[in-house]
C-alpha cells in the first residue's frame, strides 16, 4: 500500500495545538520529528534501550500526516463502488482513517487555511507544507539502524547482523538480537547491572533474575561461569526471547530456568522460585516496582545474598535505598550511569 506524506513545518510550542485542529480534518495520527530532548521521567515511562543520540533543540517540528493512496486501478474501482461514487474517480482521491475518498488538493487547502487561523493567535513558525509519497515499510524492524555492536567494559555486545572483527576475538561477546519489547544492553541501567554482576559472581553463584526480559543478565553471567541460574518475568513473550539469546550463545537449557508470573504477588511462583537460596538476586525494573519487590527478594536470598537493582531514576534513589533497609538489608554500594542509579545491597 502507497501513502500520502503531508508535513508541515511548524515549532515544537504550535505541535499541539496543530495536531489536535487538523483531526477535525480527518488527520487522525501525526509523526513528530523533533529535538526536544526527553526528560528524565520520560525516560523511565518508556525505559527503552536504543535511545539515539539527537542534535540540540532548535524549536523547529515537522508533523506528518499519512493518508492512504490505492495502488492500482483496481483498489481505485472498489473503493468508488464501495462509497457509491463513480468508477471514474482518479489518484487524486485518497482514503484517510474514516474510510471517505477525499481529494487530496482540497485537503492541502484546507490544512492550509487551518494553519492561516492558527496562525491569527500564535506563532506557527514557517507553517509550510510538503506531499510526499511512501510506501509501506517494516517499521518494526527500523530500529536495527540505531543497534550496533558496542562495548560494556571487557564485554562486547553485538547484533546478528554485525561481525565481530578480528581483534575482538579475544573478548567475552554476547550475541543479541533485541525484539520490540525487551532490551540490549544499551541502556545505562542494564550497564550498571552487568558491572555490578562482574564484581561479585563466582563460579559457585546462583542467580535469581527478576523481570529477565531478554535474559541478558542471566545469559551475561553465566558467560562468566555462575552455576545457574532463574528469571521470572509477566510476559510469556520472555520464554521464547530467553530460549533464542541462550542458543545463539552456547548457554546450555539447564543452567537456566524460567518461570512466568509476579513474584511479588502469586505465592506459587515464590515456591517455585525457592526461599533462601540464592547468592544473588538481580533486578532491572522501575523504582515503583522495587518498593514492593524488595521485601519479597529477602526471603529468595541467603543470607549474607547480593541484591543487585537498577531502573532507578536518580531521584528515587532515596526512596530504593530507604525500602532496601526497611527490608533489613545493608545497602553496600550505589553507582550511577548518567540519570540512572543501581543500589546494591547484602541480606
């Protein structure tokens, strides 16, 4: 299917107020290409990994509308016949989100009389409007151009689709190929994580990895020789992920286990897990969550058992250290990435 691209150059103030005149025009969906930077509580609602590195903010926003184009004949003849117009009706006709043919020229005039108002009680900046055309894309795998191999210290983390060069050879590497919803790695709480985890495994550890994602954490430290290890996770969608990253790095399926469902609430995944048996308990989640985790990993622990957290914006750190020793255990260590923090803590 072929789109319709209608930009409008405008400023980052106008974004809003532009978006929400144009829907009464049937632009139901805007793009926003900006540099506004995100903010730290942005940041950690998304609590992405691939995060690219943006120019300074210049004010300057292009919102894009896309309207739907038929692309052969065909589509033209069964879209007039379903609408009741004539089979006559050419390209210039569109289909936007209602599902009504619309003129695309009359469109164009009329973003631009909207934009003539807007413009009477605000600055809109340049105002200008561009049509391009599109076609359909595999959007969920465009993030692949943000995602190449990269370092954590000794560790190399790299993609499928990028080859280790020869004078890596001799580096620890972990192979990863990131979905839509779980990490890489490059996010600075899973880096605080992996160089916490490096100081304090042996080859005698037990992991406990709450909310495991991609397993990274796991997979990483047993790459550094642990006995074993455990992941729990709410998704079901973490099975396969895990399954594939153990796989495509050589980590035998018994040295670790996954379970699905909330640890912190369902008594019986809290047995399967098993009490006061873990060396470590790693946890990569938001600061809301670890306020009612915490409690809940005491009793996963041995005692004298390393947590290790992370997810934690900086400025609930207090909040992370204050229930960490609430719980009675001993806060050893913070460390901080940029905005993030990771507090590490003995039972």
């Amino acid at each position: 299917m072929k789109w319709k691209k209608l930009t409008v150059k405008t400023i980052t103030d106008a974004e809003d107020i532009i978006i929400s005149e144009l829907y009464d025009l049937g632009l139901e969906g805007a793009m926003i290409e900006d540099h506004v930077p995100l903010t730290a509580w942005e940041k950690e609602q998304m609590f992405v990994d691939i995060l690219p590195d943006a120019p300074e903010d210049d004010g300057i926003a292009y919102l894009s509308f896309f309207v739907e184009v038929p692309s052969d004949e065909d589509d033209v003849e069964s879209i007039a016949t379903q609408n009741g117009l004539s089979e006559d009706m050419d390209n210039s006709y569109f289909m936007v989100s209602n599902g009504q043919p619309v003129d695309m020229d009359a469109l164009v005039l009329a973003v631009t009389e909207k934009l003539n108002e807007i413009r009477e009680f605000m600055d809109i900046g340049e105002g200008s409007i561009v049509v391009s055309e599109t076609e359909d894309k595999d959007w969920l795998n465009n993030w692949k151009e943000f995602f190449h191999q990269f370092y954590i210290d000794d560790l190399l983390i790299t993609p499928s689709w990028e080859e280790v060069k020869p004078e890596d050879a001799d580096k620890k590497v972990l192979h990863i190929d990131p979905g839509t919803a779980f990490g890489t790695g490059m996010h600075e709480t899973t880096q605080l994580c992996i160089r916490q985890l490096k100081k304090y495994i042996t080859p005698e550890t037990l992991l406990l990895d709450v909310g495991t994602g991609s397993g990274i954490l796991a997979i990483i430290s047993l790459m550094y020789g642990i006995k074993g290890a455990v992941g729990t996770d709410l998704d079901p969608c973490a099975v396969e992920a895990v399954r594939e990253n153990m796989e495509v790095n050589g980590v035998v399926s018994d040295s670790f286990e996954m379970m699905i469902g909330n640890i912190i609430s369902d008594k019986e995944i809290q047995e399967r897990v098993g009490y006061d048996k873990y060396d470590i308990v790693v946890a990569n989640i938001l600061a809301e969550v670890l306020l009612p985790l915490t409690p809940v990993v005491k009793q996963h622990l041995k005692k004298g058992g390393i947590y290790i957290t992370s997810g934690i914006i900086a400025e609930k750190e207090q909040l992370v250290t204050d229930a960490i020793k609430a719980a009675g255990m001993e806060v050893l260590e913070v460390t901080r990435q940029n905005e993030w923090v990771s507090v590490t803590a003995r039972r």
